[in-house]
C-alpha cells in the first residue's frame, strides 16, 4: 500500500501532467482503468447525484465511503473527493480518511470553499490537513483552494495565503479550480511550492498548454459525469423522435458485464 502511494506521488512529478479523470460509480472508474488510466479520482458531484443527495453538504460521507470499498480492487490508483472532510472537527476527518487509505485509498481532495457559497477559515482547513498528515503521513493530500471556483474578489493573494497555510500544515498538493488563464496558472505554479492541479474546462487548456505553464495534474471533476448524463439524455431523444444509431465506442453488454467483479469475495457492498 505505501508503494501505491509512493507511486501517486511520483505521477504528480513527471514530464507531463497527470490526466486525473473522476469517476462516480463502480463502471465508471472500472472502464477508465480499463482503458488505461494509471489513477482515476472519484466526483462528489457524480456521487451525490447517483444518491439522490447534494453535493458540498456532508450528505455523502456514507455514500463516499462505500463507493471506495467498491473501487478498492482494481487495478488503478485512487484517490477520493471528501469535500470539506465530512466533518468540521478535524479528529474525526483524520479518522474517516484514515479509514478511506486502510482500503487502499492513496490521496484525497479536501476543499475550503463551503456550500453556501463562501470560503471556510483557512485555518480551520490546515488544522485538517495537519490531522489527516498526522493519521497517515504518506497520502497525497490534495488541499483545495476555492478563490477562483466561487468568485472572491481579487482572488490572487487570497491564494496564496491559504496555499502556503496549507502546505505548512502537510498538503502534498494545491487544487485551484476555476482557472483557465495561461499566464495565471503560470504565476500560481512559480509561487506554489507543491504540484498545482487545474481543472479541464472545454474550451479552455488542453495537457500540452497546462505542461507549458508548469500545471502537475489535471482533473476532469464532474465533466465526466454530466457528459454521460447528457449523452443519456440525448440517446433518450433520439430514440423516441425518430431512432438512434449505436455512437461510437459504444460498450456492448458483454463489455460492461466484465468491468463487475466476478469472485463472490469481489462482490462488495
């Protein structure tokens, strides 16, 4: 397990950045390893929506929890969304991640942005991070900076402070989402001591752009999921106005049947 670890780190240190696509059930995650992908995060996003619950409100803890056990046997490196860590008391989201890498899970994201659309006291965050580094010292923490996402006010400086608050309390890495100009992700990963995460956007940087301004890892977040969900929507439509051809790439059942573990002992709860 501290080899898998070991091995997360290293993605975020390469020549390219590490293409981080997420995940929200059991196929999903399955088909992205099988197509090849070393590490796959999950969404909280796709997960709380496949519940039936919001997003960024600690409802998915349990949901988050399950999904991880799902994931523990394939072959790909995880890391999982925890939101805000589920919990506004430090000891007990040390505890849940603690009980997230005992199943093999090797990094998290944990944010600083809250529900209500403002950003929690980046102290209250370290002392998280700082909590989670003390329970499992090699997980990748993946500490996010939420300035950009919800729309502060001159979100440079706010950046940076929380940046270096939460590297000094053990973050491995810095996740701005919401960024998409080249000359400030360039400026945010010459002032971030750490690997810097940038969120894809259509329309925005591809992986060569984010490789030429320093960016280590790229994630997808719910983009995935909601591209499914309107690629259902539209398969929907076309089906009852006037037919619908198979898109390519299209999974046959059989495909599918084998991303589901085969083993009893596989068939987790």
């Amino acid at each position: 397990m501290i080899d898998s670890r070991a091995a997360f780190h290293a993605l975020h240190h390469g020549g390219r950045p590490l293409l981080l696509p997420n995940a929200w059930d059991h196929a999903s995650a399955a088909a992205l390893a099988a197509r090849g992908h070393p590490a796959v995060g999950t969404t909280s996003l796709g997960v709380a929506a496949t519940a039936g619950l919001p997003d960024g409100t600690a409802a998915t803890a349990g949901e988050t929890l399950a999904l991880a056990r799902r994931l523990a046997r394939l072959p790909v490196l995880l890391s999982v969304d925890v939101e805000a860590g589920f919990s506004d008391d430090p000891a007990e989201v040390a505890g849940y991640v603690a009980e997230l890498a005992g199943l093999g899970v090797v990094g998290i994201n944990l944010e600083d942005g809250r529900a209500d659309g403002t950003l929690a006291d980046p102290e209250h965050l370290a002392d998280k991070v700082a909590a989670v580094k003390t329970a499992v010292p090699d997980l990748f923490v993946n500490a996010r900076v939420d300035t950009w996402w919800l729309g502060v006010d001159d979100p440079l400086p706010q950046t940076l402070a929380r940046a270096r608050a939460y590297r000094a309390a053990g973050a491995d890495g810095i996740f701005v989402p919401g960024v998409v100009d080249l000359a400030t992700l360039r400026g945010l990963t010459e002032r971030i001591d750490a690997p810097v995460n940038a969120l894809y956007q259509p329309g925005g940087p591809g992986l060569d752009e984010f490789s030429r301004v320093g960016i280590a890892r790229v994630s997808t977040g719910s983009l995935l999921f909601r591209a499914a969900l309107a690629a259902a929507l539209t398969a929907a439509d076309g089906v009852r106005v006037d037919g619908l051809e198979a898109p390519a790439g299209l999974p046959s059942y059989a495909e599918v049947q084998r991303l589901a573990p085969t083993q009893p002992d596989g068939l987790l709860p």
